[in-house]
C-alpha cells in the first residue's frame, strides 16, 4: 500500500503561474492576475486558503494577458487589455493590477481609456473563499467541510466559515464598490483617454487573522512595512559586484528570494528562521531550513541562530509514534494553520525526518566556527548533545553504526532522507528499498556532526569528550567504506535495506558524502568520474540518478532530475578535494541553468542532457522560489572562493578558483564575527579588508576537520596516535 503523502512533489500550479510570497504568506494566480476556482490557485495565509476566486471582469469579458512582472517577491504588476469588439482588431481599454500579499491582499486596479469615445464600463471583481487547508489544495482533495455565509456592508464584503468549533472569515474592501454575496461591482463612464483607479483590500478578520492594513499605500508618502522589512534585510547583506552581471543578477535574485522566505517564530518574533519554499512549504522545515541557513551562513548569520534556536525549542521530548518524535530528534516540520488529520503525522508538528538531526549539530558548528554569537552557541550546545544521544539510540536501532529510518505511522513519508519521494530509493533494476534505510549521505551528516561536536569540545578545553566523539567518527568512517562501497562498480551505494544489502543504484548522494570528508582517498577519483561521467552529469548538473539505472526517468522527482542544491553540496566536495576544472564546470552549468529562469534556480529542473535541448526542462511542481536553491548560487560563489573560517583559532581562510567567465569579484558587508570585512578576488588572488581585531587572513583552504581533531588530540595527547 502506498504510504500517506506518497509523493511529496505537488499537483501543478499550470503554466504561466505568478507566484508571490512573504513570510508564510503566498498567492499563486494565472498571468492575467485573475485566481480561478479549480486548480491549485488563491491567497493562502497561515497554511488555509483565505480566497479561492478573485477574477476581473470588464463588461463581463476575461482580460487577455499583456505582461507579468514580478517586481518583488511579494509584489507583481499586471497588464492586460479587454478584447476588441467586433470589427475592432485592437482594443482601446487596458487593465493594470498592481497586487502585493503579505498576511493578505491589496491590489490596485487602473482602467485606461486610449480609445478616441467615452465608453461605459461594468468593472466587476468576482471574489470567494473556501477556506480550504493547504494539504487539500496541494493535493486536490478538497472535502466541503466549512459553513460558508456572507454579510454585505457599504463597502465590503465578509465571507465567514464555520466548522465544528472553529471560525474563519476574510474581509474584502474596495471604497464606492455595488457589494454583491458574488463580489465588488463599479459602474462607470469613461471619457477618452481618461483613467480611473480603484484599491481593493482582502484581510483575514481577527481573531484568527490579523485585522489590520499591513499593505502599502502604493506610492503614498509613506513606505510599505514590506518595503521597509526589504530594505533593512538589504542594508545587513553583503554587497556583490561582479564582473559577469548576469552572474551578479542571479545572485542578487537569490538575496531577494532569500529575503521573502524569512518568517518569524510566533513565540518569538525576534527570531527569523527560512521558510522552504513556494509555494507549498511556506513553513518551518529541519532540512531544508537548516541546508539553507548553512549554504548562506556568511550572507546573513541570523538566518541560522534563528532556525537554531527554533528548532532546539521544538526538540523532541517524548516517544510518539504518530509524529515520529522521540527524545532528542529535530522536527521535520511545523505546519501553523492547519487541519491536523491531513498534516504528516496527524499533528501540527511531524518529525519524520532522518537527516535533521545531525545537520542540526553541524550548522551550530558552522556559526560558531566563524564566530557568531557565541552566548548563544554555549546555550545550543545542550540540545547538540542531545541529538548526539538520539543519532545512538533512536537513529541506529539496530546498533550497527549506522542510522537509519523507517516510519512509525501510517500519516508519515516512506522515504525520510531529502529524496522523500515514494520511489526516491531504489535499487539498479528499479526494485524498491525497503526499510530500515540508511542512506549514505545521512552517514557523511553523522560522520560531520561527530567532528563537530569533538573540535568544539577541544575548543572548550575537555579533551577526552573530544577524544571520544573523534573515535567515533573514525569508526563511522570505517564501517561506512567498508559496507557502502560497491566494489566491482566504484561507486557508492545509496543505502543499505533492511537486510543491511546494498542498495547499489548509482545516485548523486554520494557526490554529498564528499564534502563531508567520510570517503577515503582512494575511492575519491572513482567516484568523481562517476559525477562527471554522461550518466550522471547532464550538462546542466548532476542528475538524482544515472541514465542506465532501471528506474532512470529524466521528468521524475528523484529519479533522474537535477536539483540546484544537491548540486551545490558536490561542488563543494569537489572543491575540497581539488577537482577544480569539474567543480568549476558544474558551477558554471547551474548559473548558465539560471539565466532561463529570469536569474532564478527552481526547486529542480528535468534531467535531459543538454545537447538535446538549448534549455533546462522546467519541472512542472517545482518550488519557486525555493529555499536551498535560492542559495545555491550563494554557496557555489563560496566555494569557488574556499572561503571559511575558524574565528576560534583567528583564521579567515581563501583559496579562490574562480571561473574567467564569473569575472572579477568585489563583496563588501560580510559578516565575520562581530564585524564586517570586504573581499576582492580576481580568478586565483584574493584580498580581503576590515578584518576585526585577532583575525589573520590565510590563503590557502581552512584546516578540515579530521586534521584540526587530530592536531588538537597530539596536543593535548601527545603519546597518541592520529585519532583520525
């Protein structure tokens, strides 16, 4: 049987979508702006679709779609004409919307007459709201639950739910408006070449909404509270400049996106954690939160305390089989409005997942390495010890050393990893993995996490916990080359089953594991000729799965496609072992990739080779914006850079290799410690300024971890043999 959320990838939006987002608010419409009932469009606010129907009519005609921009994440503007009457080839009335979401809608709606002859118009705004969860809607399976009334007023119109105990209601607004239970209606006369405007407001009525006007003016003295939230966000990021602007745009697009993913813990609004993605994971989520606030580290260092601090909050305390929590583990994700029978788990909190946890310990070593916030890091340090206890007790069940997952209720994902999909595992005649799966990547996560926490140790001045936690990892690593290498192929497994056999179809995971430092020397190049080899590499990156795999399809979702992050995480494990040309080369592919998208990479792309076509193959339900792709571009650039850090030890690191083509690069306002410093870097050579008190700058890479455990160990153990 199927297991619940069989697929994790979404129904389709439908080609040409505008898709807008702000915090955990998103609003998804066709290009003429109009939201139709039927597909998966509409205004959602808190995981529940507040409106399901908001379509203009002119004199009862749809309006043709002229142009649609995005101006930013949260704010599109779009034109359209009405069509020409009969004989008329053009027509002389053109409709601009101006919209903007964020806890709700405003939109702007301005008539233009260009026409020779005054004309009358009836301007009618058809508007409803089912209210409807947002599982329900991304997965089409709308069940009619709410009691839906209407109550007319001068100007407005109130749609109010109720069911069972609970009550909705949004609040739609628009001054000198024919308030109908369907919708707004204006009436009027429009003399040539005249114009008329009108703003409409739809808000979530409070208690459950906020009730208040947190829109803009559009253009009135004051800025919006989203303008403002945007500008302060850009005045604490880094500043690029680079001699490639199409390399410049793209990031600057993932600073935006990156920017409108960022929400607040309800408990705690001074925290900002990284939504994962629109717009169906507009939410709090361990993986992709913590992936993202890691590959983006040294852009905003806030991004990554914050979805610390949140998810040690939210820490597993207890054993329950319906949400797969247990003690120690990190949350899945949080979903903040929903119907808990539809939600993962049945609960607003889920837990089913394998690799938060010790990613978890591996991003709070990362903020403390370049020496964020270190009373904080000392507060954390708790809660990473406690999901060291989990990855032994709960992780690895069985106690063979590795960690593994199988769900524990019928509501949870079959798959736990990052490919969650039904069919994500899989062996090389197409047979399915079945569980308990340890997948390879989760092991290179451990194996880091454990280093983590065993140089923090040292840090801290407890030399046997460090010794400790490094023999450990020694061991992991062992085993790891020892029952994951498939020998006579020369590459790694992607798992091992429940019978602790090889699952030997040959995957992008183990591009991961590289970064990682898990995989011993001499299996390196194999498994690099197999990234780069036209199994794996598609042109455009390297793909989920190789092409003479059984169950290869290049439009799967994990099968065969490319996914900009994963892609991320091999080219800094190229880098560290010093595979520059093919580091660079896939670096250069993904960046090429973005530039069809308007500078923007997408959740994913299909997995066709590139001398098929001149252009990546969208991905129908890809997340866009999305959060681990939104820094991919972000950790590409650092990795091309070898820029890290080790604040503890007064170290800023560099070892550039930056591709011709990316051109000079100038970054000023990036964060390091407590200070700012600015970089130049032209393709090998770098300088870096403004360094705060007590750091020095090296070229050359930052020691890794296995050599900083094993310096400390000789150290503090002189008699002793390398730990690692």
């Amino acid at each position: 049987m199927a297991g619940w959320n069989a697929d994790t990838a979404a129904g389709s939006v439908g080609a040409g979508a505008i898709t807008l987002v702000e915090g955990s608010s998103f609003c998804i419409s066709q290009a003429n702006g109009d939201i139709t009932r039927g597909p998966a469009h509409g205004v959602f606010i808190q995981d529940t679709r507040v409106l399901s129907q908001w379509e203009l009519r002119i004199n009862g005609q749809a309006l043709e779609s002229l142009a649609a921009e995005v101006r930013e994440p949260y704010r599109a503007l779009f034109i359209a004409r009405v069509p020409g009457a009969e004989n008329h080839a053009d027509s002389g009335l053109l409709v601009e919307r101006l919209r903007e979401v964020s806890g709700g809608l405003q939109e702007r709606i301005t008539l233009r007459n260009y026409s020779m002859e005054s004309a009358a118009f009836e301007v009618c705004l058809r508007i409803d709201a089912d209210f409807s969860d947002l599982f329900e809607v991304k997965e089409a399976r709308i069940r009619q639950r709410w009691t839906i009334s209407r109550e007319l007023s001068e100007d407005s119109l109130v749609i109010s739910a109720a069911w069972n105990e609970l009550s909705r209601a949004v609040v739609v607004q628009g001054a000198g408006a024919e308030v109908t239970s369907e919708g707004l209606i204006y009436r009027l006369n429009l003399e040539a070449h005249a114009v008329w405007t009108v703003i409409i407001t739809a808000l979530p009525a409070a208690p459950w909404g906020s009730g208040s006007g947190t829109l803009s003016d559009f253009g009135g003295a004051t800025a919006s509270r989203l303008d403002a939230r945007r500008k302060e966000w850009v005045a604490k990021i880094p500043v690029i400049h680079a001699g490639n602007r199409s390399i410049e745009r793209t990031l600057r697009r993932s600073y935006d996106d990156l920017g409108a993913l960022r929400i607040e813990d309800p408990n705690h609004p001074d925290r900002v954690v990284v939504a994962a993605g629109a717009p169906w994971f507009m939410t709090l989520f361990g993986r992709d939160s913590l992936w993202a606030s890691r590959m983006s580290l040294d852009v905003d260092p806030s991004l990554a305390l914050g979805t610390l601090q949140t998810l040690a909050d939210r820490q597993g305390r207890v054993v329950d089989p319906v949400t797969e929590e247990e003690p120690g583990k990190i949350l899945h994700e949080v979903r903040l409005d929903v119907s808990t029978s539809l939600a993962l788990g049945g609960k607003s909190v889920y837990f089913g997942s394998v690799d938060s946890t010790p990613l978890f310990v591996m991003v709070l070593g990362a903020v403390s390495r370049w020496g964020f916030a270190t009373d904080t890091i000392a507060e954390l340090l708790p809660h990473a010890d406690r999901a060291l206890d989990w990855i032994r007790h709960y992780g690895d069940k069985d106690g063979d050393g590795f960690v593994e997952y199988q769900r524990l209720s019928s509501q949870g994902l079959l798959n736990q990893g990052w490919k969650d999909s039904r069919d994500g595992i899989n062996f090389a005649d197409g047979r399915l993995a079945q569980p308990p799966i340890a997948l390879c990547e989760v092991q290179a996560y451990v194996y880091t996490a454990l280093l983590t926490r065993s140089w923090m140790a040292y840090d801290a001045g407890d030399p046997a916990l460090g010794a400790n936690l490094a023999r450990e990892a020694a061991s992991l690593k062992v085993k790891f080359n020892e029952q994951f290498w498939v020998r006579d192929r020369g590459y790694f497994a992607i798992a091992l089953d429940g019978k602790k056999r090889q699952v030997d179809s040959c995957a992008s995971n183990m591009g991961q594991c590289l970064w990682h430092g898990i995989i011993d020397d001499d299996k390196v190049p194999q498994v690099v000729d197999w990234l780069m080899s036209k199994e794996l590499f598609s042109g455009w990156g390297v793909r989920t799965l190789a092409t003479n795999m059984a169950a290869y399809n290049p439009a799967s979702y994990h099968n065969g496609s490319v996914w900009p992050h994963d892609n991320a995480i091999i080219v800094a494990g190229l880098m560290r072992y010093g595979y520059v040309d093919e580091a660079q080369r896939i670096a250069t592919a993904l960046l090429d990739a973005a530039e069809f998208s308007g500078g923007r990479l997408p959740e994913l792309f299909c997995g066709f080779e590139r001398e098929k076509l001149v252009a990546p193959v969208p991905y129908p339900t890809a997340c866009s914006p999305q959060a681990w792709a939104a820094t991919t571009p972000i950790q590409l650039l650092t990795s091309m850079m070898g820029y890290d850090a080790y604040v503890s030890r007064g170290g800023v690191w560099m070892d550039p290799a930056v591709p011709e083509s990316f051109g000079d690069l100038h970054i000023s306002n990036a964060p390091i410690a407590d200070g700012r410093i600015t970089i130049d870097v032209s393709g090998t050579e770098a300088t870096v300024g403004g360094l705060p008190d007590g750091l020095t700058y090296h070229q050359g890479h930052r020691p890794w971890f296995a050599d900083l455990v094993n310096e400390m160990a000789h150290r503090t153990l002189p008699k002793g043999p390398d730990i690692l």
